[in-house]
C-alpha cells in the first residue's frame, strides 16, 4: 500500500484528482492538504511515498526550496502539479530533484494514464496535450 498526500490549492482539481487516484489506486491512503505549513508538519510527522505537490502552493517558496523538500524526504518521490506546460517549468522540477511534473491542463484520460504508471522508479511528464 502507498501512502500519499496531495498538497493543491485548488480545491475543484484536488476533488476530481483525489477521485481519479482513488479509481485507479484503491488501496493508497490519500492525505490532503492545502497550505505549507500542514506540508511540512505532516512530512515531519509520516512517511509519505508519494506527494503531488501544487508549485503554485501558497508560501512554498518562502519556506523551502524544492531542491530542500526532497534533500529533507530522500525516499519520498515529489510530483510537481502545475498550469504551465512550458520546458522551462518542467526542466526545473527535474533539475529540482522532482519525479515528475502533472499539468492541470491535462486531460482526465492523461492522469488516468499517469495514475497507471506512477508508482514506477521513472521520470514521467503529463502534459495538457493527449
């Protein structure tokens, strides 16, 4: 069983997001959040496997870097969940030490697709293109 948490702002994506997880991974525990400071508590407190983490998320940047949030959880895989479906914000999860990258552009077909394959040891990137 893996155990994630979702850290999103948006409520609306975070529902339909939490819903397609939950469709294609029944058995992951799935722990929300919408603010950094509960982030980082609950990464201080729990291993997670895996967290979706809104780069939009209000205050992350102001109190951590992303290169800091994965050298503090070595064996936590952090997937970047943002609007843009630009190189620039891409190569700079990668370059960040984040598993991967989510648009929310992208159609529900394309995260139930990524969903499929995400617990993989991989570098995966889901654009808004399908």
């Amino acid at each position: 069983m893996m155990r994630i948490l979702i850290a999103e702002k948006n409520r609306a994506f975070r529902a339909g997001f939490v819903e397609l997880v939950t469709d294609c991974h029944p058995a992951w525990q799935i722990e929300e959040t919408v603010d950094v400071v509960d982030l980082l508590a609950r990464l201080g407190c729990a291993h997670f496997d895996l967290v979706f983490l809104d780069l939009q998320l209000p205050g992350l940047h102001a109190y951590v870097t992303l290169g800091t949030l994965r050298g503090d959880h070595p064996h936590t895989k952090f997937i970047g969940v943002g609007d843009a479906d630009d190189r620039a914000t891409i190569s700079r999860c990668c370059q960040d030490g984040l598993g991967g990258y989510i648009s929310r552009n992208a159609t529900g077909i394309n995260l139930l697709r990524t969903l499929r394959v995400i617990a993989t040891p991989d570098l995966f990137i889901s654009s808004g293109s399908s």
